[in-house]
C-alpha cells in the first residue's frame, strides 16, 4: 500500500499525503473496514492521521496510544509520532512537511476548520495545498462501511423528553428567512430528530445530512426509516444533498463539523454560525434524558460486578472470555449494543490505556491487575460508560500504592466544591496536582480526567481536560465522565471512571454520580487517604448499597 501510494505521489507531483481516519461525516468511531489509514500503517487505535511522504510515514497518536501503535504499526516502515498533553495534531503535523512542499488532503475527510488552519500555518513555509475529492487509498483498496437492513427508528417521548418538532421549532427562531442552516455532524442530526440506527458497531447514529429553515427540516439520507420524524421534517435521497442550497440566499454552517468538500457546495452563500446550537442544545440533558441515564447506569453497574464476580471465581480465564462475557451480560441487562469496543487488559497490557484486542492466550493470574473499560446503547441510543480497575487475589503495596492515589484523584474532583464558573480545566488540574504530589512520576498520566457523554461515547462539550477545550463553564445537567488513571509500561495501569452529571439542589450545583460500582477495598491503602477522603469513600459506599438515594 505505501509503495503504491508512494507512486501516486509522483504522479500527482505531491510530495505527500495526509490519511485520514474518519469519514466524509467526520465521525470520531470510524469503522477499520472504512478507515483509510488502518490500510496504510495498520493502527486500530479510533483516531490519529498518518502523512505519508517519499521518504517517511508519520504515524500520529495521542497519549492513549502510545504503547498500543508502537505495538501495531511495523516500527521499520513507520515513524510513531506520540503527542504529548498540550501538543497539538496540527502542529506536529506542520512540523513534519518540508518547505515548499505541496500536500494531498481528501476533501471530503477534513473539516473547514482544519483546512483552513492548516492553510494558515503552511503558508508560512511556502508549502501548497492539494484538494482531492476522492481518497487515493480507494485506489488501491475499497473502504466499505457496515451493510444490513436494520431501520432508523425514533426513540420514545419519554426518553426525549422534547419531541423533534419541538426542538425544531426552537432552532428555527434563529433563522431568517431565505436563510437555512447546515449540519452534517451525525450526533446533532440523531439528536434533533430523536432517532437512532443501530446498524454500524459502536454507533447508535445514521448517516444523513440536514437542511433547515424556518419553514422545515429535510434529512437527506439513504437508510430506511421505520417511522416518520415529524411535522417539520421531510426526507430525500443523499444524492440531492447538492442541490439543497438553490433556493436560499445564504446558508449558515459550522466549520468544525463540515468538510471541506461539502463546504465548496455553499461557500458563496456561507455565513459561519456564532455557536453550534444543536450541539449546545443537547449537551444540557433534560429530566428525562437524565432519568434514562440513570436507569441505563443501573444495568451497566450490573455488567461490570458481573465482570467483577467472573475475576473473583474462574480460574484459568483469558481476557477475551471476559471481553465476551461482558458483551454477553450486556445484552443480558438489555443492550442493544455496545457503545464502543470493550477495553479489557490483564496484567502488564492494563498499561495499554485503550487496550481495545484482549487476547484468547492471555490468563488472568493471581497478582494482576484487571482493567474493565466498556459502555453500551440501551433503548434510547444514548451511551454509558464505565471503568473498573480489579486486581485478582492478594494486591502488593506498589498496587494498592497506584490504586489508592488513582482514587484520591477521583474523590478530590468528585467532590470540588462547583459553582457557576466552575471548569473541565478545573477539575482535570485538581486531580493532576494529586498525582504529581504522590511520588509515582514514573507513572503517566496522558488523558484527559474527562470527557461529555451523550448520544456519543464522547461528547463535546464539556471537556473534562487540561486543553483549551476544558476551559468551558460546567452547566447544568450536562453528563461527563470523571476518569483519572496513572499507567506505566511493564508493571500495568489503574483507571477509575464514574459517569456523573452536574445537579442543581437548593440552587446550589453539585456533581453527582450515575454509577455506583464500588471500589476494591483490599485495593486501597486507607493509610494513603486523608480523614476527609475516607469520609468520602464510606458515603461512596453507603450510596453504593443504597444505590445512589443516599447521595
């Protein structure tokens, strides 16, 4: 495939290639048999591009895949480009193309934004940019994304909580007439019409893309809908996408979620969006939407000390019979699905953060440690997701050691005392400052505390995270993940996540907890926390028996 790619290159006079990891709606879950760069370096990992030179291939990857491309990607043919906390894709990538170069990109896998930024910063070195509406790797290798008949159902009112007509007409008091807004990003469009598929793994989205104004809506899909969405909305083939701009003057979009492709479609038309307001709508969850998280919580706590109770009492277990066993009592608790592949590791692959290939020949053996992270889509498409770190048999003091500052980390940020200016960077630094004060500096900690969680696994905003993206303002019933974790190569890694959701009591705000799976006491060095984190720790375990009324 890089020999071939590489003779593109000459014939297209490029002196490289920028390879994608996503799709032409820019998902952040592609699926490897649709992932153009799975076939050049053979990565697995759910993000990070390749840029394929004449002389070099520039695997990038961020601190969760450190280990895991290093063990992946042919280290000979490859270069492992890591990304460290506050470096950016961007600007490493920048800093690998050659002056006066000129460089492919698949117009339909970037968004504006990152063209347009990338133009930016390129231009400085007199290096041209080459738009290619196909993706060369097609050339060599058919991308297919999943096929099956499953339907586009609409989920019900009482999980919505607001009907799309509803939400439809409070989007269209932001237009003009003679103006329409475009949206191409899956998790808004599943979200403003309140419907799922279930038909990709991991995916509770379709594939479609939206036109609105104020008079309605039109979702131009190819997937087969069971139901109709509402009133408002109409829908038409993916192939008349093109000619949805005829009859408006101008056509508001958003740069981050439109490809570059898609946005030559409208550009003399363009009006840039001051905010995504789909995506600010639905990062505020409803009583309802609240309530389902709640309920979906309680059967993914069934799941994992299901997991838990499978560590304790089989001998001889491997970490895919585990995996499968998860799945299984996912299923069982009445998943449609998982919400993303099952990251399960034993032993020193508990360092692996997204260890996401748990292997038929690894045993679990007294002694190790076991990381359970796994998620699924229940009936209203919306995700959950859980981490539990175990360990098998009699912990040793360095576990209980790593073990018990991952904890610390956690109940220090659960508990910070939030208000109405309250950040992700705030959290993410409380926890930080833990780690650095506990002596372990050999462990990394290379992600971010957290992430938003909604429709998708991961969820924008908020951002639980030391980047810009985490110096937004904590709203309101908005739902993310708290997830400390420290991990070093050769001995394992501890990941401790809880699901929570900032609620509003007395017109006070206070993060409370969707999950209540409870730690390992023989896991935890109580001379290692604090009067106060023990108080803590006994209210994490009384709401755990009462399952969460006490909180």
């Amino acid at each position: 495939m890089i020999k071939k790619l590489r003779e593109f290159l000459q014939k297209e006079n490029l002196d490289a290639l920028l390879i994608n990891t996503t799709d032409e709606f820019l998902v952040e879950y592609n699926e490897l048999s649709n992932c153009a760069r799975y076939y050049v370096t053979g990565f697995s990992g759910s993000t990070g591009d390749v840029l394929l030179t004449g002389n070099n291939v520039f695997q990038f990857v961020d601190g969760r895949y450190h280990e895991q491309a290093d063990k992946e990607c042919d280290l000979k043919m490859v270069t492992v480009v890591k990304l460290q906390l506050g470096q950016t894709f961007l600007g490493e990538l920048v800093e690998k193309i050659a002056s006066g170069s000129t460089i492919g990109i698949v117009s339909k896998k970037i968004s504006l934004n990152f063209y347009k930024n990338l133009k930016t910063k390129l231009s400085k070195k007199h290096c041209k940019i080459k738009a290619l509406d196909f993706d060369p790797v097609e050339l060599f290798h058919k991308l297919e994304s999943s096929k099956g008949e499953k339907p586009v159902e609409q989920i019900s009112l009482d999980i919505a909580g607001v009907s799309a007509d509803e939400k439809f007409k409070k989007l269209s008091r932001k237009l003009k007439q003679n103006e329409a807004l475009v949206d191409t990003n899956l998790e808004n469009i599943a979200y403003l019409t309140n419907c799922r598929q279930y038909k990709t793994p991991y995916s509770s989205t379709f594939k479609a893309k939206m036109v609105l104004n104020k008079d309605g809506a039109v979702i131009f899909s190819d997937e087969n809908f069971d139901t109709k969405i509402g009133e408002y909305f109409k829908i038409c083939p993916l192939k008349e996408f093109d000619k949805a701009f005829k009859k408006v003057k101008s056509v508001i979009f958003n740069p981050s979620t439109i490809n570059y492709y898609d946005f030559t479609l409208i550009k003399n038309k363009s009006k840039e969006a001051q905010k995504d307001y789909i995506k600010e709508m639905k990062a505020i969850k409803n009583d309802a939407e609240i309530a389902h998280f709640k309920k979906n919580y309680k059967r993914t706590d069934n799941v994992v000390n299901h997991a838990q109770d499978c560590v304790n009492k089989i001998n001889n277990l491997t970490e895919k019979a585990l995996a499968h066993e998860v799945e299984k009592e996912f299923l069982n608790q009445g998943a449609k699905q998982l919400s993303f592949k099952t990251i399960l590791a034993a032993g020193k692959n508990s360092s692996v953060i997204h260890y996401s290939h748990p292997s038929n020949k690894v045993e679990i053996k007294d002694g190790d440690f076991v990381l359970l992270d796994c998620g699924g889509h229940f009936e209203g498409g919306y995700s959950t997701d859980i981490t539990r770190t175990f360990v098998k048999g009699t912990p040793s003091d360095m576990q209980k050691k790593v073990y018990t500052t991952v904890l610390k980390m956690f109940l220090n940020a659960y508990h910070y005392p939030v208000t109405n200016r309250t950040t992700g960077f705030t959290l993410d630094a409380v926890a930080r400052k833990i780690h650095r004060q506990s002596g372990l500096k050999d462990f990394n900690f290379n992600h971010g505390l957290g992430h938003g969680v909604g429709i998708n696994v991961h969820e924008n905003p908020p951002t639980i995270s030391c980047g810009a993206m985490g110096k937004r303002v904590l709203k309101k019933n908005m739902v993310f993940t708290i997830e400390p974790g420290l991990y070093k190569a050769g001995f394992g890694g501890v990941r401790l996540e809880n699901s929570v959701y900032l609620a509003e009591t007395n017109g006070k705000l206070k993060i409370k907890s969707l999950s209540y799976v409870p730690f390992q006491e023989d896991a935890i060095d109580f001379a290692l926390l604090t009067k106060q984190e023990k108080i803590w720790l006994k209210q994490w375990n009384n709401n755990t028996m009462s399952g969460g009324k006490n909180d």
